[in-house]
C-alpha cells in the first residue's frame, strides 16, 4: 500500500486509470479481513 501511495504522489501524471483501478477492486478489497486477523492475534 505504501508503493501505490508512492506512485500516486510522485508519478502522478504517469499512472494510469487501470492500475489505479486494479489496486482498489483487487488488492485493496482482502485489507480489512488481513487487518482483523492481526488485531485479533494481536489482543490474544
């Protein structure tokens, strides 16, 4: 997540509606599941 926030600041006019796209219909849809697990563990 930190490398897309990255791109976005520093490659602005360079990154393309598809990769965009991808990163909040692919990657970012798993992060709420994998962050409940941790905390989880994590108040164990």
């Amino acid at each position: 997540m930190r490398s897309m926030r990255n791109f976005v600041v520093h490659e602005y006019f360079r990154a393309s509606d598809a990769v965009i796209w991808d990163t909040v219909h692919v990657d970012l849809p798993p992060l709420p599941a994998m962050l409940k697990t941790i905390l989880e563990e994590d108040s164990e």
